[in-house]
C-alpha cells in the first residue's frame, strides 16, 4: 500500500478503510479467513441474524445470469444465539469491525436480536434489512411502507445506543421517500442498493431456475442502478452517511460510489466468483489514489462534477 490515508467515517463509525463485506455473501466473516481476513477489511456486515434459526428457501435457489446472479436463499440463518455464542467471539479476537444484519418476521423479532446483541462486546453496529426480496413476510413488507419503516427503525433506535443502518430496497416505489422515513425513526445512515427482483428460466425443462421462482439479481449488472439510487439520496439527503453496494469489482468501482456520495461500500457478489475479490479491490482503490494524487480517501465522498 501507499501513503494514501484510506480511512473513511459513516457517521461515528470510524472505519480504517471503506470496503466492507456486504451481508449474506461473506458468511459470518470467517468463512474465507484464510483468503480474506475480516480484520484487513473496513468492516464485515454478517449474515443476517433472526431470533431463532432459519431453514431458508428450497433448492435450487442460485443461478447465474448475465453479467450477474439470482439468489433466493431465504436468509437461511444459525440464528442470533448461536451466532454471539459461536462466531462473534472470534471476530472479537481478531479486531474485525462487525456490523450485524437484523432480519425480522415482526418488529419485535427485529427488537429481540438487537437486544441479545446489546449483552456483546464486539459489535459495532446493526444494519435492518428491510429489503430482501425473497421472503414472504418481513423484509419489503417494512422497506416499501415509510409509516412502517419509521416505525420500526425508532423502535430499534430506543433499543441501542449503537450506530443504526438501514439498508433500503431498489423496488420501493418511492426510494427517497423511504430514505427519510428511516433517518425520521433515527437511522444513522443508510445503505443501497439491495438485489433487484428478477427470474431466471430454464428454456429446456421450461421451469424457473429457482425454487421459488423469483429471487434477488445482484453483480454487475445493477451498478448502474445503485450507483444512481445512492446519487439521488445523497443529492435529496446529503447531510446523511450512505453505504454503497451493488455490483461493485474493481477499485475503480468504488470510486464511482464513493464520488456519488457513498462514504464506504459493500461487496457481495464478487467474492463468490474471487475469494480476495476484496482484497484486491482495496488495492485498486490505493492505486487509484495514489496516481491521481488523492492523499485521503475521504476527499472523494461526494466529490462528483455535475
């Protein structure tokens, strides 16, 4: 690495560099810790947790697509308990900055996994996923609603003194309407773009490719999207900190998030295909700094010319 000073801040969360790993593609960060250790990375986002463990989706439920992949897991999950008994206590030890996913059927699901978490050191945030789009109940049920989602983000808000991220849904009808919404309840800042909605058929057996028929498109095929829907919430809401994810692989990818206004970023899908995907792409990003005589990350977050 350079001298570049890649250190970046969402809200009071201070971060030693912007490329976190995005929820539900990195496990619970010591999946591939061999190959990408979740300390070297600005943060790990896990798997999202629910109060009890979930089965998820009947297989199949991943298919590829062009330029992209289709995922219908079900937030498949080993629930909050086993997660702060048998993961998090590694995580500690190794330093890693560790934001937890919370998935709820209920508001109150939504509550008891903060509050299980509230009893751990070692946890550096929550991010509610209100987003997910392969799921019957919860998930877009809160992010589509803005009475819903104010709601359930300021019951949240009073349960933890904790920085609070909201991860919003692509397919809500009014993106920006549900952005203040969620910093009306008391979110910290939020992250976009979770998976667009898509499906994949299968021309030979004349079926879906996944079980459920549906599920949630991501890689690169929607970063032209994301990087649109964090420019809009940022211009609408700039004094807000946002997360950026969605099809990112390269450093320069990052960049373009950051320029639109993300202050870190999230990658997901890149590793499935490159364990160090994000490794890599923190390198890029130094790179990039280095040769346009960037000294701090931070100089970019919103820096777009328009």
């Amino acid at each position: 690495m350079s001298g570049v000073d890649l250190t970046t801040a969402v809200g009071a969360l201070e971060l030693s560099n912007p490329v976190l790993a995005a929820s539900g593609t990195f496990g619970y960060g010591l999946d591939l810790v061999d190959l990408c250790p979740p300390e070297s990375l600005g943060g790990v986002v896990t798997k999202g947790l629910s109060p009890r463990p979930r089965a998820g989706a009947p297989m199949p439920r991943i298919a590829e697509t062009a330029s992209g992949m289709l995922n219908a897991i079900g937030l498949e999950n080993i629930g909050v308990e086993a997660f702060c008994r048998e993961k998090l206590p590694e995580l500690r030890a190794r330093g890693a900055v560790v934001i937890v996913n919370v998935f709820g059927e209920s508001p109150g699901d939504y509550l008891r996994v903060i509050e299980r978490c509230e009893a751990e050191e070692g946890i550096h945030g929550y991010e509610l996923n209100v987003s997910c789009p392969n799921v019957s109940s919860g998930g877009m049920e809160f992010g589509h609603d803005p009475i819903l989602l104010q709601a359930l983000t300021r019951s949240c808000r009073e349960a933890t003194a904790r920085p609070l991220w909201v991860k919003l849904s692509p397919n809500a009808p009014d993106l920006a309407g549900t952005a203040r919404a969620a910093v009306d309840g008391g979110a910290d800042a939020l992250a976009l773009i979770n998976t667009i909605r898509g499906m994949a058929i299968d021309p030979w057996a004349r079926r879906p490719m996944l079980a459920r028929t549906f599920g949630g498109l991501s890689g690169p095929a929607i970063l032209p999207v994301a990087l649109r829907m964090v420019f809009e919430v940022h211009r609408a809401l700039p004094e807000v900190p946002l997360v950026g994810l969605g099809g990112i692989e390269t450093g320069l990818d990052v960049v373009r998030f950051l320029l639109a206004g993300a202050s870190a970023v999230q990658v997901g899908t890149a590793t499935f295909r490159r364990p160090r995907a994000m490794l890599e792409i923190l390198g890029e990003l130094d790179d990039y700094c280095d040769r346009t005589g960037t000294e701090r990350v931070r100089d970019l977050v919103g820096a777009l010319e328009v």
